[in-house]
C-alpha cells in the first residue's frame, strides 16, 4: 500500500529533518559497523510510539524476528527487501520503496535486507503486548537470549543452544 503523495510529502520532509537537529536516540553498532540510528519522534510511552529508523545495513540473516507491539512502517527514502514466512515455512521476500506502508502483527517475522543503500522509515507502535524475540529453526528465542546481553545489537547464542 503507499501514502497519497499530498500526505507523503510533509510527513517525509518533517521526519528527515530530525537528524540534523539532534544526534540518535539509539544506535545500533553491532561489531562496530553502523546498522542502525533510531530518533524517538515522540516521547517514549508505553501506548503509541514513532521512531525514525535510519537503515545503513541489514538484519542479520541467522532467524527472522518479530516484535513485542503490532506496527506499521512507511519507508520514507531508499527501498530495502522485507523477508517474510508464509505458512508452511516459505520464505517470501518483496521490495518496499519510499511511499510504502507495511502492517504487521507482533507476531509477523521478518527480516530487513539493505540492498541500494542506506533506507529512511517512520516505524510506528501500538502497546507492548507480548515479548518479542527471533524464529529460529528449531524454536523460537526470546531476544535477550539471542542477543549479547551487554551489547545488545550484537549476536550472543543466537540459534544455539543456551
């Protein structure tokens, strides 16, 4: 689905003019390469949230992930791959573009793939309403799991055992 250019327009000029007032409220250096700058366009609260996400490199590939709210991303500037998983375990991918909204369920696995550059998008929340976490392919592991606990954009067990 994309956003009517007369919406697109200012929403996109308004959102990406964040980063030159204020540096990143979050950023996401696994092994010290650039991944991702988040903005909290709002302030953090635990019932509806905007963050604006600057994507410089993928998700890692080791298991999709899903998240603790339902969500909605419009991309804003780039394109990426979106890697999903249908039903029956087959993996779909499909190019997003600047103006193209997605809606997922926490419970929608995926993955993010950078493939012309860096991307720019507006990532909406609802309220948290589960834990969220990685889907591996034995079982599903809890984020604080797969990742390094003291640095959190980096894999720690991953799709191994604990």
């Amino acid at each position: 689905m994309k956003l009517a250019n007369f919406l697109f327009e200012p929403i996109a000029k308004a959102a990406l003019s964040v980063p030159t007032k204020r540096p990143p409220d979050v950023e996401l250096t696994p092994n010290t390469l650039p991944y991702l700058d988040r903005w909290f366009i709002i302030p953090r609260n635990r019932w509806f949230n905007i963050y604006l996400h600057h994507f410089m490199a993928s998700d890692n590939d080791t298991a999709l992930h899903d998240h603790p709210w339902w969500n909605v991303s419009l991309l804003l500037k780039g394109d990426y791959l979106e890697h999903t998983i249908k039903e029956g375990g087959i993996n779909y991918k499909k190019q997003y573009c600047a103006r193209d909204l997605k809606f997922r369920t926490a419970k929608s696995p995926h993955r993010i793939e950078i493939n012309n550059g860096p991307s720019w998008s507006l990532f909406i929340t609802g309220p948290t309403i589960r834990g969220w976490g990685f889907h591996c392919p034995k079982r599903w592991v809890p984020w604080k799991e797969f990742v390094k606990p003291e640095k959190p954009g980096e894999i720690g067990i991953g799709c191994g055992e604990p």
